[in-house]
C-alpha cells in the first residue's frame, strides 16, 4: 500500500511524496514507515506511543476516526494519506435563509442590470439571485494571498456589503501573489490599497475597513455584522479563533482555505449541520513543527486558485445553491494538478460545536497555540544577535557557524563571505549527518536559518545531543542583511 506524505512532512522522506509499505494495519504501516524513516515518528506519536492529535490519517477517502482508528486493516492497493494542519484561509441554511426572505431583498437599478447581465441571464441567478448577493454582507479576513482574489471575485460579482480586515503594510515579497496590491502600493496599508481596487471595480459595493487585528475581544464584535465569513488567514491562532467566533456567532458559516508550497486546502465549517475545524483539527501542532509560508514558500498562483474556490463557494452559499464544500475537505495539489476530496464528520465530542462544549467563549489563541511560552525558548538556547556574531567574527574569535536552510535558498542568499568555512546542513538531515559536526561539540557553534525559527529547532537539536556551546542567531539570515549587510539579499 502506498502512504502519502504532505509536503511539510516531505523533509524527512527525503522529499518523496508517497513511500510504498506492507501492512496489515493502519498502525502497522505507519510503524513501516517510521522504520524507513525514523525521523517522521516523533511528528506523528507522542512521546508515549499515542498518535498525535493534529494528526489526521485517511484510509482512501475515510478518515480512520470513523472507521477502526490504528486497528483499521488495509490492503495492497489501499491508499494512507496524512492530513496534517496547514497554516498559510451553507446552503448554509441559514445564509439562504437571510437572503430568501424574497420580499425585502434590495431592488438593482439600471445600471446594476447592465453590469450583472451575464449573471442575469444564468438560471440558476437571476434577478433574484443578484439581488440575493446585493443583501449578502461578508466578512474577508486578510486581504493577502486568499483576500487578494476572493475581495476581487465577491466585489465584482455585486456583493452588496464586503468587511475588509487587516492591519499590515504591503511589502515588496507580498506582490508576487497578493494581486490586489500592485507596485506603488508598496509601503501602505493593506487595507487601502484594498479598499481602493475594490471601490474601482465595483462602487456599488459598500466597504467596510475593520483596520485592526482580529482578536478575542473583538471578534465576536466584528462578525456581528455578518452573514458569511471568509478565512483568508495564515496563521493558526488566528484560524482557531475565526473557527470558533463563527461556531459561536451562531453558526456564521466559515469559509476556509490553506495554503503551503505547491497544496491547498478548501472547506465550509461551522454550519449548523457540518463540522467545525476543530472537528477537524481539536489542536494546533506545536509551533515550529509546520513552516509558515514566509518559511516554506508558496507558489503564488495556488493562493488564487484556493482564494477563487472560496470565492465560488461564498457566491453559492448566498444563492443557497445545492452541493456546497460542507462536510467535505478539497484538497488542492497544484504541482500535479490533482484534487481530491475527503469526506468530514461533525464530531460530537468536538471542544466547541459538539454536544458537551468546553469551549464556550472565546479563548487566548496565541497561548492555546503555545506561542506564549517564548521565555523557556530564551532560557535554555542562547540568542545571539547578528551585530555580535559580525563583530565577533571580525574579532577572528573561534567559533562555528551552521547554515540549516535548504539548498535553493543558499543558492539566494548566504554567509560564506563573513564565514568561509560556514557548515551547511538541511534541518531535516541534520538527524542522520549530526556525526559530522562531532569535532565541534566544545567549541562554539552559531545555527542560522532565515528568521531564526528553523534554526531555534536545530539549537535545541544540537543541545540534547550533547553540545554545549550553542547559539541561535536571532532573526537569521534576514537580520543580517537588513543590519549587518544590505549587500545579502532579501528573500
Ligand atoms: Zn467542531
């Protein structure tokens, strides 16, 4: 049988995408798989053999939940696909329901007739249909890689009411996917620059500008005024509090998507009938197990064609059209061009929309997501900023500076001119080739990455091996160019 690995796993399987085991069990086969590739079991099974929680495995189309957990037998033929959380975005009854109440839907003017006449002329819109997403208010959190397409779509299609929230600043690195921002934009408010396309495109549109970040204090606030939500985030406390300010609003569905690398992911949560990303995805991973896309990169078309579905999918819940994306994960892989579809259950021990919530409020994300506990991370590795490490260097002081970034990004941008003897090693092989950093182990040793996030793993790595000396370079390669040497590129 064949197991399929997700790209953020791929570093420890030697980037392949699908490793061909015998077993006759679900749990036999993964224990296959770890055998071949022993550095894959500590990202699947806790420490005591459990598998982990944000770990979802699907046997075929069927997620194992449902079926016999580890215990399900397979076959040869079967197909064992690990679904973990990404973090880099009905008929819902009730939106049809906002919107069929027919009498008191808004008339369209002449000018909006002439506009919508290819919608106009569709059966399946209409008149009523148009004027249905005239009355539809919807929420497009971020206007980013996902917000970018799907605000472009929901405004020229004549969504009457669209909230727009974001806080950030549009920067160079954003445009080579993030369509709404164009190059003299660089330097402003996302939510400006937004704002000011969609009122071109469409003035019949009314924007609202939410110019803030989406927290627990205001979130139920804000989604008030809606009856859609469309999550265009990239991180995941900000995916768990959309998921559960939506269950909680009453059911406001939350129309999701995802993206990483070359995959994305698509999906309608928190309808009254469906299952809530939690269902899902009860728990984050830690972080620092799934790179963030300024880590991982992305593709910059995927977040159009994941922004466009959502686009799609909001259009058809206005209209109440039959078959929406409840109850179903679209899993996107745009390198192969293949999509496939897994089935969702509503879970009914699910923290916040099953039968015994304990979630019942909104919580803190970042702490739920375990980013509040940075102290302990500064405790026990020393962080070391790249104004000492070039002064250092100068200095001719001994010490060892390990590069853990992959080979293309190297190839961008690199230390080897303030350290020709820099040591390069891949964090997913520094496992198996940790032996020929062995002379190392008293003296001294740097580890950068780009942000310093993967090289903070490498660190603690290194330390539980054994060596004593070592340093994380605060903000990594990219601290160093913007304070040390702008001659390194950015990236
Ligand atoms: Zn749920």
């Amino acid at each position: 049988m064949h197991i399929y690995i997700p790209a953020p796993l791929r570093v420890y399987t030697g980037q392949q995408e699908a490793v061909t085991v015998a077993a006759v069990t679900v749990e036999a086969a993964l224990q296959a798989l770890c055998a071949q590739y022993p550095e894959m079991k500590k990202h699947l099974f806790t420490a005591d053999n459990k598998l982990r929680s944000f770990v979802n495995l699907y046997l075929n189309d069927d997620d194992i939940r449902y079926l016999e957990g580890l215990q399900t037998p397979v076959k040869d033929g079967d197909s064992l696909t690990i679904i973990p959380s990404i973090a880099g975005g009905a008929a819902s009854l009730e939106a049809a329901a906002v919107a069929d109440s027919g009498e008191t839907l808004p008339e369209l003017s002449n000018a909006e007739i002439a506009r919508y006449s290819r919608h106009l002329i569709l059966p399946e819109m209409g008149m009523e249909g148009q004027r249905k997403l005239k009355a539809a208010k919807v929420l497009c959190i971020g206007t980013g890689g996902l917000g970018s397409p799907l605000a472009l779509y929901l405004t020229a299609a004549g969504v009457g009411t669209i909230g727009l929230v974001d806080f950030d600043v549009v920067d160079e690195s954003n445009l080579q996917r993030q369509i709404i921002h164009a190059t003299p934009d660089v330097g402003k408010k996302k939510i400006d620059s937004a704002a000011e396309k969609l009122t071109a495109l469409n003035p019949f549109t009314k924007l609202v500008k939410h110019e803030t970040m989406l927290t627990s204090e205001n979130a139920l606030g804000i989604l008030a005024d809606y009856d859609i939500v469309v999550d265009g985030t990239d991180n995941f406390p900000t995916r768990y509090l959309v998921n559960d300010a939506c269950v909680l609003s009453g059911n406001k569905p939350n129309v999701y998507g995802s993206i990483f690398r070359f995959d994305g992911q698509a999906s309608i949560f928190a309808t009254k009938e469906g299952p809530c990303y939690r269902c899902l995805y009860p728990e984050p991973p830690p972080p620092g197990l799934v790179p963030s896309c300024a880590e991982g990169g992305v593709l910059g078309i995927l977040p159009g064609l994941v922004g466009v579905i959502q686009a799609t999918e909001t259009i058809k819940l206005i209209l109440g059209a039959p078959e929406p994306l409840i109850g179903r994960l679209l899993l996107v892989d745009a390198w192969r061009m293949k999509f496939r579809e897994l089935k969702l259950r509503k879970n009914p021990d699910c923290p916040v929309c099953g039968t015994h919530p304990t979630v019942t409020k909104l919580i803190d994300y970042e702490q739920f997501c375990g980013l509040g506990g940075q102290e302990k991370v500064a405790n026990t590795i020393d962080q070391m900023p790249v104004e000492e490490l070039k002064r250092r260097l100068d200095a001719g002081d001994d010490m060892v500076v390990l590069d853990v970034r992959e080979p293309n990004e190297y190839m961008i941008a690199n230390l080897s001119e303030a350290k020709p003897d820099l040591k390069f090693i891949p964090l997913g092989d520094l496992g198996k080739r940790i032996g020929e950093l062995e002379e190392f182990k008293g003296r001294e040793i740097v580890v950068h990455c780009k942000m310093g996030g993967r090289s903070q793993r490498a660190a603690e790595q290194l330390q539980a091996a054994g060596f004593t000396h070592v340093h994380n370079l605060a903000g990594g390669i990219t601290a160093w160019s913007e304070r040390v040497d702008p001659k390194i590129p950015k990236y």
